[in-house]
C-alpha cells in the first residue's frame, strides 16, 4: 500500500554519490531531515571490478549491504522512482506513493545498456564474452584470461560518455600482462576496437599508454563501434566511421571478447522534466544546480557536466553541493564550486598504474607531486593507492563524509 512522504531533502540514489552526499551534509548539519531513495539490496565499490576481471579482489570485495552503509540519521525508502513533478516539488515512486521535498537531489547512475548491442544479453557470460562493468561477470573475464593460450582477444569501447573511460583499456592491459607473462601473448592476437578517434581523451597520458599498446603487440582500431555479437559463432560486428564520415560494416572472428556496453541515462530521468536533449540531468557544471529548478541538484554519472564519469569525480562533487544545498536553505548567498575534477587509475600491468587526474577543458591536476607519481608516467605507488589505499578510503572516508584533500572552494576561487 502506498504511502505519501515528506523531507527536507530527498536524494534519488544510494550510490556513490548519494551515499556521499548525504554523508557530507550531515557532517555540517548533523539534524538534517535527509530520505535516500533506491530499491537496491547491494552498494559496490565499482572501480574494483577491473581487479575482480584480472584475478587481484573477489567479488566479495566489492560488495557490502546497502543497509550497511547508508548513514544512520537517514531515512531510507527501499522503491524505485517512476517520476518527477519538479513544478510541485515531488517524486512519485514506482509503488504509487509520492514523496514531497524542499530540495531534491538527483544521482542514480547511469544505465548500462546492453541491448545496445544486437546478440549480447543473449551471449553474455558464456560463448567467450564477457564484460567487466558487471560484478556478475567480471570473474569470467579472469576464468577467461587464465584459459586463453591462443587465438584472437578482442576488447571494445563504445561511444562516450561512459563510466571510467580508461576501463575498457584496464580490461586489455591486465589481460595483456597475464599472457606476457605466462609465455602466451605470442599466440594470441590482441585488439581493441574504440568507437572514439583517440586512445584517451587527455593528451598528455597518450604516450605512456601507446607504448603498452605497443609492448603487448595491440592492433588499434579507431573509429569502430560494436553494433552485433554472435556468441555460438564467436562473431562481432563494427561499424567503422572514417576521417570522412563513410560508415562501414567490419566483421571479426574472436576467441575472447571483453564488452564495454553503450550507456546511457536511466529512462525514469530521460523521460522527465529533469533531462536534456540527450537525456541527462541538465546542470551547471560548476554549481551542479539544475539549470531551470533552483531547488534540484544533480551529481555522479547522470549528469550533462563534461567531467569524466568517476568515483573520483563524485567524492569531489559531493561537498561542494552539500555545501551550496545547506548556503541555500540558509539563503547565505554563498556559492562553492566543482572544477571537473576527474581521475582514472590507468592499470596498465600488474603492479603498475598511470594515474590520470584532470579538470575541465583536459587540464592536468594532480593530487600528490608529480616528482612522487612521475606526472604521466606508470608507478608501482599508483597500483599501491588502487589496490590498497582507495578502496579503504572509498568505504571509510568518502562514504562516510571523510573530505580529505577535496575541502569546497568558493566558485570564485575555481579556475575551471
């Protein structure tokens, strides 16, 4: 039986960034009347999964109990969203009930869509296709790696944007790396098929990451996008886009096939007020307040901000719009904002790892100096923080409203 709602605030989403979120404003205003709403049972650290596809974490790593790390002064309401009503301030969920709000946050991921591509849900998981961006399906992609002595390896990317950019790349370095060293990577044809015209979209990690493309002997296909999988016949179909804009059908044979799947945002949001003409929700990008509802804020993946789509991204976009949400029922006047930051963990071997970190507009930002990461070169202590140090930091400080080295900066202090 349904039932109607109130709160003050009302997040849609208990990922990442909702969790974090919630956590940060509580952290400043510990008698906040907060609602978490999202049918999940499970919270996953995703950033592991690449790990989980090579063999380094389990599943078991990954996963904790949504209840387990949903903030204690939070009310949870475990139901989906069906729609919004931001003209009167309400959310209306898929059992019926509606639930009122003073400020809503928007944050419930993006959507994998895996009939994105003809033939896939169908093979996945079996017939040598596998794909990392599931926790399902990850330990079939080591099950995979371990088994392949010879034969063809192929890994795609899809059109952006998508969720960790560089993780379809971590797939085939990991995978590489295995093989190069159990002696198998010279029986074994190699190649990675990206829609984009690029490697990487930040210039300056290119040629530490070509030169992997090139130790492990990768035949790179720019310009090819994964339309149809025939798992039985271990068959893959591309359409290939040139310089020009000619289009072509490629067609490739495949003993292994790792799948990063097109992704889009959540039909509940591409169909409400809330979206843009691509389906996301429309944001400033430095306050991350929605464009047209002066009480509605968005972060994480489902937002239209350029930034690249990471947990990295998320823990600092938190505090900064926990912090413009409370100036804005304080009516303070203050604004604080987000710069793009973005960061991806390059696994280019086991044991070594190009950390990317950029802002807006591709601008480098490192964290630490560059004299103790080597700027854009691989570093065993990159692989030390992916494998050790962020995932404690993911579970005990950035879920839990811990705000080291991402304070909020006024937005005139921001140089986006």
């Amino acid at each position: 039986m349904s039932q109607n709602k109130s709160s003050a605030i009302v997040i849609v989403g208990g990922g990442s960034a909702g969790i974090s979120v919630a956590s940060s404003l509580l952290k400043r205003h510990a008698d906040l009347e907060i609602t978490i709403i999202d049918p999940a049972a499970d919270h996953y650290y995703q950033p592991g999964f690449t790990l989980v596809g090579s063999g380094v974490f389990n599943v078991a790593q990954t996963r904790r109990d949504m209840a387990s790390v949903m903030p204690r002064r939070v009310q949870w309401l475990k139901a989906a969203v069906a729609t919004f009503d931001p003209d009167n301030n309400t959310v209306t969920l898929d059992n019926g009930s509606v639930v009122t709000y003073e400020q809503l946050i928007v944050c419930p991921g993006l959507k994998l869509d895996w009939d994105g591509v003809e033939g896939l849900r169908d093979t996945l998981g079996k017939n040598g296709v596998t794909s990392n961006y599931l926790p399902e399906y990850a330990p079939y992609t080591w099950e995979l790696v371990q088994s392949l002595k010879s034969g063809k390896a192929v890994f795609t990317q899809p059109p952006m944007p998508i969720k960790c950019a560089g993780a379809p790349q971590k797939a085939l370095y990991l995978s590489a790396d295995h093989w190069l060293t159990t002696n198998a990577l010279n029986n074994i044809d190699v190649a990675f098929y990206n829609a984009g015209g690029v490697l990487f979209g930040v210039a300056d990690y290119v040629p530490a990451l070509q030169r992997y493309i090139d130790k492990y002997h990768v035949t790179l296909n720019l310009g090819y996008n994964l339309v149809k999988v025939d798992g039985p016949a271990k068959t893959a179909w591309f359409i290939r886009t040139d310089k020009d804009g000619n289009k072509e059908t490629v067609e490739t044979t495949f003993d292994m096939l790792h799948v990063c799947p097109p992704q889009k945002a959540p039909d509940f949001i591409r169909s409400s007020p809330l979206a843009d003409q691509a389906g996301w929700v429309d944001v400033d990008p430095n306050t991350l307040k929605h464009k047209k509802y002066a009480n509605i804020w968005g972060l994480g993946d489902v937002t239209n901000s350029p930034n690249a789509k990471t947990a990295a991204a998320v823990r600092k976009q938190a505090p900064v719009v926990a912090c413009n949400v409370l100036d804005d029922i304080r009516k303070g006047g203050q604004v604080y904002g987000y710069d793009g930051y973005g960061a991806c963990p390059l696994t280019v071997e086991k044991g070594k790892i190009v950390l990317a970190e950029f802002r807006y507009g591709g601008k480098l930002s490192p964290t630490l100096p560059t004299w103790l990461l080597k700027g854009p070169q691989p570093t065993w202590l990159a692989w030390f923080l992916k494998k050790v140090v962020m995932p404690k930091l993911y579970w005990d400080g950035m879920l839990k409203g811990k705000e080291t080295l991402v304070s909020p900066r006024k937005l005139s202090e921001i140089d986006s």
